[in-house]
C-alpha cells in the first residue's frame, strides 16, 4: 500500500487521480487532500476516502470544512496547509497537481522531508528545476513525470544513460489551430476564448488549454524535460502529432527510436506515476489500432506558434530566464481569457518581457521569485 499526498485534488489532473486511486484501492491510500478553492468537492472527496488531513486555500472555507467533518479530520488553510501535506511523515509520495507556481515551495518542502515527488504542475521544474533536481539528489527522492509526454519519455528510457539519446522528441497534438489553411496566421487576432479552449484531444483546465492552443505547453515541457531527464535543450524537441497516440519518442544514439502510445487518458500516466516501479493492471485505457487507422506526425510552425522558440532560447539561457518566461506566459494568458488582448498578443508580451530581462545565472530560490514578480509585474504593464 501506498500512501499518497495530493495537492490540487479538485482540478482536472487531482480528479483523474483519485479515479485511480479508485481503481486500486488495495494499492493507493490518499492520506491528504487540498484544493484551491472548490469546498464541495474537496469535502465529496474527504468523506469518501477519510484522509487523516485536508487543506484549502480560504480560512473560512476551512473553518467551515472542520465543523462539518469534526474531529476526525484535520483542515489547515492557506500555504501553510501546502507545506504540512507536504511533509506529512506517513506519506510515501506527494503527487503536485496544482496549476501555476503554488507548488514549488511544497514541492521542495516534499523532498527535503524525504518524500518522493510526481510532478504535474510543470512550472515547478521550469522555474526552478536546477534546484529541485539538485535537491531531489541531495536527498535520495525520486523526482517522478505525471505529463503524458514525460511518462513516456521516462518509460522509454527506462533506466538508460543520457549519453545513450541522440533526441528526446516530446509530441504535441497541434492544437485547435494546427491547419495552417483553416487558421492562417492572419487570422490569429480573430480567435476568440470559448474557441481557443475546444483542445482536439484532451480535457483540460483552462490556462492548460490555452497555452496547448499557443503550444507554450510544448515550450514549457521542454524546459522540464531539460531538468527532469538532466539533457540540454538542444537535445529535446518536439514534433506534431494529431492523433495524440505517441505521447513521446526517444531517439538513441545508434538510430534506434522506441515510443510509448495509449489511447490519451491521463490516468495511464498519473497511474504509472503512483506505482512506480511496479505496473498495476487496469482495463481504464484500451487502444484499438485497426480502429485508430493512421499516425500522422509533422514538423511544428514556428511562424505560426513562435512560442517553441521562446522556450528554446529561455531553456537554453536558463538562470532566472524559464521563470520569467512561464510568469509572462501566465500573466499574459489571464489577460487574454479577460479579453484584455488578442491571441498573438500573448506570444508577443512574453517575448518582450524575455527581451527586458537581466538574467541571474544559477540563481539561488529568492532570486527566481524575484524573477518570477518582476515579469509578472512587466507582463502586466
């Protein structure tokens, strides 16, 4: 039995994985749950699987949650109750799956308490992923891929050496504007939000599905698959896949290419994540490929979606440079769902904020948050 932290339970990634700890009850026990702001479903969530302690982001909603569920629960609140889920002795994995940069401070609380980590919230390794590896090591924690893309690099590889891969190639669905002569680039500035969040694919949160539609996704995925699978950026890159069946590829160095493919079902990953290093069955994901027919792949457009550049250049810079992209990304992607500005616009506000930024190089904690507020800030203006 495996006793699991989650952290973002009531978001789509949380939700996906408390259907699998369903699924394997005899394997998976959720010990503590927190969610942001949705107190009927963390409290659905509590009374169903008893965890011993639960948090959420209001106080008054924590106080309230603590009178419903009396003494048998403990409710904690704010960051605070982050960092206590985080390090709860009886934890043997702390799944983070809360949107946007919350999670780091947790994170690193997780590994410095001994705990192994699976990672959904990307921003964590794009951020500070030369810390958190650093530390992972440090400290003898398992840092573990809930992405599809990275599970599947993770799978592939197996095990073997970095000096074994010529490429890692992480797949991207494309988006809902992949056909150029559907959605040529002029047309950019007409997309409006309820379009732009019709993923073809998967089912998502709404800043995920967004930047999938920019493909800053793939930009901030390859960021973390520079840290997690410790290769530099000119190693890892992406490649159009409509089908989303490959969820990544790995090229060795001998030419050989060996790929994971499923069905997309993001339990298959979070699953794989929360038992490793065994494999539990499951009949959740089934694939039928005389029914799938034809896999597609093509070279992504930068001209159209500049963001994988972006992130190349930010990968490649590092120090404070991948902060400040994934804050711009994120300031500038809630203005746009606010109809403040149009849909290119959202590359171009990152690119300017990466063009006015002083990088910091191997930059200690406080001074990727200082990166972190100050694009924030100049995204903003």
């Amino acid at each position: 039995m495996k006793n699991v932290v989650l952290l973002g339970s009531t978001g789509s990634i949380g939700t996906s994985t408390v259907k699998v700890a369903e699924d394997l009850p005899d394997q998976i026990r959720l010990i503590g749950l927190a969610a942001g702001g949705n107190s009927e479903l963390l409290l659905e969530q509590t009374r169903k699987h008893q965890p011993a302690v639960i948090s959420i982001s209001d106080p008054a909603k924590a106080k309230d949650l603590q009178n419903l569920l009396g003494a048998s629960t403990q409710v904690y609140a704010g960051n605070e109750g982050l960092l206590k889920l985080a390090t709860l002795p009886a934890a043997d994995l702390v799944l983070i799956a809360i949107v946007g940069t919350a999670g780091l401070q947790p994170a690193l609380a997780a590994i410095r308490a001994g705990k192994d980590i699976a990672v959904a919230s990307k921003e964590i390794l794009v951020m500070a992923g030369e810390i958190v590896m650093n530390e992972a090591r440090k400290h003898g924690v398992r840092v573990l891929a809930v992405d599809s893309e990275h599970s599947a690099i993770f799978q592939c590889l197996d095990g073997k050496p970095t000096n074994s891969v010529r490429k890692l190639m992480l797949t991207a669905s494309g988006g809902p504007f992949r056909s150029k002569a559907e959605w040529p680039k002029e047309k950019f500035p007409e997309i409006t939000v309820e379009r732009a969040l019709k993923h073809p694919s998967w089912v998502m949160g709404r800043k995920i599905t967004i930047d999938s539609a920019t493909l800053f996704n793939k930009g901030l995925e390859m960021i973390e698959a520079r840290w997690l699978f410790d290769i530099e950026m000119s190693r890892v890159g992406v490649v159009v896949h409509p089908q989303s069946i490959v969820h990544s590829l790995v090229e060795f160095v001998d030419g050989s290419l060996i790929a994971q493919l499923s069905t997309p079902d993001m339990c298959l990953p979070i699953q794989y994540a929360l038992t490793y290093p065994e494999r539990a069955a499951s009949d959740r994901v089934q694939t039928n490929f005389p029914k799938i027919g034809t896999l597609t792949f093509e070279e992504p457009d930068t001209d159209r979606f500049p963001s994988i550049l972006l992130a190349r250049r930010a990968g490649e810079t590092c120090g404070t440079m991948p902060a400040v992209f994934n804050a711009a990304n994120e300031v500038a992607v809630d203005a746009f769902v606010n109809r403040k500005i149009n849909f290119p616009q959202i590359t171009e506000t990152v690119r300017r904020v990466m063009d006015a930024h002083q990088v910091v190089d191997h930059p200690t904690l406080e001074q990727i948050l200082e990166a972190d507020a100050w694009a924030r800030c100049e995204a903003s203006r």
